[in-house]
C-alpha cells in the first residue's frame, strides 16, 4: 500500500498541528508553575518589559510533537520504499540536538535568573561540533557529496573537497543562529520557518528528486515543521502566551540548514533563509559600526526587527512583512533548485 505524497502531506500538517496545540495547553501552565518566565534584557525596547514573566522554552510542545510525526513518517517511507529515508532521519537527529544546546542555554538562563545562559564560546563550540558531525554523518551515508552546484548560473564543480564540508559546517552554524536571533519578536521566527516549510512541501510535491523516497523525505520534513508552527502561533502569536526559547528557536535552525541539504543543494539555503541571515548581519553591522565610531549606530536597535520597533511599526506588521519578504525569497530559490530549472527549460 502506497499513500499519495499529498494525502501523507495534509496527514502530517493535521497530525502535528493539533499535537501540538494539546500539548503546549499542557506545557504552557507546568512552564508557568515552574516559573520558567523570559527575563527582558534592560537594553530592549522598553515595551518589551511588559512580557517578562512569559513561559519560554514552550518549543518543547512543538518539538515533542514534530518528533512523534516525523517518527511515524519515518516508519511509513521505510515500509513503502524498503530502506530507512536516512536523510530524513539524520536532519531530525541533528535538529534535536540543537535543541538539546538550546535547552541547556535556556535552562542556565532561568536557574541564574537573568537573560544569559552558556558563554558565547560554549555555544558555539557546541553548536560547531554538532554541526561538523551532521555533515560528517550526511557524507558518510552517502546522502550528499562534495559536487558544488551554483544556483541560477548551473555552475557545478565536481569535488569540492574539504574545504566545501567546511563551508557546509559554518553556514550550518550561522544559520542556526540567524533563525536564533529571529525569534526577537511576537511570532516572527514560527511564521518565517512556516513559509520556509511550504518550499520544503511544494519541491517534494513536484517531485524535485529522481526518486519518490527522497520527495517525500523533504516534503514529509516541510509538513510537520508546518503543523508545528501553526500550533505553536494559536499561541505564540502576539500578543504571545509562550515563547519558543533558544531550544525552540535553534531546533528550526537546523531544520531550515538541513532542508537545504536534503535538497541537495545546500547553497540554495542561502536565498530562502535570507530574512533571517539579514538579522544576523543587522547585528555584526551594527557592533563594527558602534566600535568603529567609538558609539554611534548604523540601526536604532539590532537585530533588525527591533530598529522597525523603534521606527514605530507594530509587531504584526513586522511579521507580516517580514514573511512576505521570505516568501519571495522562497520563491526565487524554488526556482534556482536544479531540477526545477531543467524543467523550466523543457
């Protein structure tokens, strides 16, 4: 028996969207009773400090019910096509344990009482070892290679050696923090990565790949992030109720990355994930500036999201904005995957 990739697809969504719901309506009162409220830094828009209090790591409710439905998946492709979707499976993997550092991040915040977990060196050893090792594994089973494929252009070099893994390792690393500094505001980071998982579905559902196992690896990653995420804003959305916290926030970043490797055109992450790399480069510029002038500043406040806050706009206009945005880069990059383009020149 073989369920159509679009009945398995709305399955998922479904699935993940209501485990979701049901169990962050039990995990957002243990958060609270636990007392496991944000702490608001004194340097954030003043507005903010409002939602102190507010439960975080609630991106455990989305977490644990991403992972029921991915295992099921799992199960289902594995019984269908006869061999274990290991792509799938070591994306997961990795996604969870930049959860993992997430969620020790966030449990160090809430045990200090402040708004600082591990060091800025801890994290981001953890997050390189980690990241070295998913390439490493991915290589290793045979799930990606070192062929360098160029977006758009069809430039392809055909080994690219170490140095490419390397490369693969830092962007890993700077995309998992990007989506990190993303989750600044009321329900931007779940709506971004929302959008971002409709590509993931829409280029499994065309049959991106060669064979139908791998389409419905990506397309089966980009369901139940989508039904996580619609479950996760019934609560996140402003004005939020729980806030998805480094553990959430660094689980999407490695599924944002790992799509892009699952893909097999990991360059292209590049151009879908933009929105959130233009936070991270918001701040980068905005601390060289700041020393480099001994204390002026490029932006009002960075990441950027904050420098719109102090503009005056809204936080749902913020959102909206910034996921329109995302989802004309999702489209471009739609078109810069390879298969795509050969069709379009059929």
């Amino acid at each position: 028996m073989e369920l159509s990739p679009e009945l398995l697809v709305i399955i998922s969504v479904v699935c993940t969207f209501i485990l979701t719901v049901a169990i962050s309506r039990i995990v957002i009162p243990i958060l609270k009773s636990h007392k496991m409220g944000q702490k608001i830094l004194d340097i954030g828009p003043r507005w903010h400090k409002s939602k102190e209090g507010t439960p975080t790591m609630g991106g455990i409710s989305f977490i644990f019910a991403m992972t029921v439905v991915i295992a099921a998946n799992i199960a289902l492709l594995a019984f269908m096509y006869g061999e274990v979707p290991l792509a799938l499976t070591l994306t997961f993997v990795y996604a969870l344990l930049c959860a993992f550092i997430g969620c020790i991040d966030d449990t160090a915040k809430l045990r200090r009482k402040q708004n600082e977990g591990l060091t800025p060196l801890q994290k981001i050893i953890l997050q390189f070892v980690i990241a070295a090792a998913y390439i490493a594994a991915m290589v290793y089973f045979g799930c990606i290679d070192d062929t360098v494929y160029i977006p758009y252009i069809g430039f392809t070099l055909e080994h690219g050696g170490i140095l490419y893994y390397a490369l693969l390792v830092v962007l890993s690393v700077g995309v998992m923090n990007s989506v990190n500094l993303a989750d600044g505001i009321d329900g931007l980071a779940a709506t971004e990565t929302l959008v971002v998982s409709a590509l993931f579905v829409t280029a499994g559902l065309v049959k991106y790949a060669s064979h139908a196992s791998f389409s419905g690896e990506i397309a089966a990653l980009g369901a139940v992030t989508a039904g996580g995420m619609l479950g996760f804003l019934v609560y996140n959305f402003h004005p939020a109720r729980v806030f998805m916290g480094d553990t959430g926030s660094l689980f999407l970043g490695g599924i944002v990355m790992g799509g892009a490797l699952m893909l097999k055109n990991p360059l292209i992450v590049i151009v879908y994930a933009m929105m959130y790399i233009i936070e991270s480069v918001s701040d980068i510029l905005q601390v060289v500036y700041f020393k480099l002038t001994h204390g002026k500043r490029l932006f009002r406040m960075a990441p950027i999201h904050h420098h719109f806050e102090k503009c005056g706009w809204g936080e749902v206009k913020i959102v909206v904005v910034f996921s329109i945005m995302t989802a004309l880069f999702c489209a471009a990059a739609y078109f810069g995957l390879p298969a795509i383009s050969v069709l379009l020149r059929v």
